[in-house]
C-alpha cells in the first residue's frame, strides 16, 4: 500500500508527464497538503533525476520517463537501505514467512 506521499509523488509525475510543468501552490491545493510538502516531494523527484525543481515548481526533465523501472532511477540511500536489509535478514528465524511490498528499499 502506497503512503499518501508515494501516491503524490506518483500523481506529481503523471502531471510532469502531460504539461512538462507543475506549480507549487496548485498541487497544494489540490492535493490539500502544505506547500512545504509539495516542496518536499518535488525535492525528492528532484533527487531521483525525475524533474528538475524551478522558481514555484518543477518542470520535467528532458528525456527522462517517469515510467522508468525502480531499478533504472539513481539509487537513493543506497548504504542506509542495505543497512536496513541486514538488519531484516537478521530478524528472520527458520520457518518465518515474509512479505515483500514495492518500493525502493526492498
């Protein structure tokens, strides 16, 4: 189950995708979240090379497809992720069942 800033930020580049351009303020609104918010996702969007963050926004960075697998985007946290990984391995005793969801840590 996505958290509501995964579903944003997905939502975010789907309006990338179609007018190249988001505005702060708008996605505030629509989105019913503090433009504090917006920024930080259009910030993480930023980080994953996913849009290029401007005065107000974001516009969508040339050549480069939301829609890229997750192991096609730049690795973000990589060293604290694989912290985390060994961490779970160590908490799994024979016969235990895991779950693994989506995301870029598992």
């Amino acid at each position: 189950m996505e958290s509501p800033a995964e579903t944003r930020r997905s939502i975010i580049l789907d309006e990338l995708a179609s007018n190249r351009v988001v505005k702060t303020a708008g996605l505030s609104d629509r989105f019913g979240v503090s433009v504090v918010s917006i920024r930080r996702d259009l910030e993480y969007l930023e980080r994953l090379g996913l849009a290029k963050r401007i005065h107000g926004g974001a516009m969508a960075v040339p050549n480069v497809s939301p829609y890229e697998p997750n192991s096609l985007k730049p690795q973000s946290h990589s060293e604290e992720k694989e912290c985390i990984g060994r961490a779970a391995v160590a908490m799994i005793e024979p016969g235990d069942r895991i779950i693994f969801d989506s995301g870029t840590t598992v």
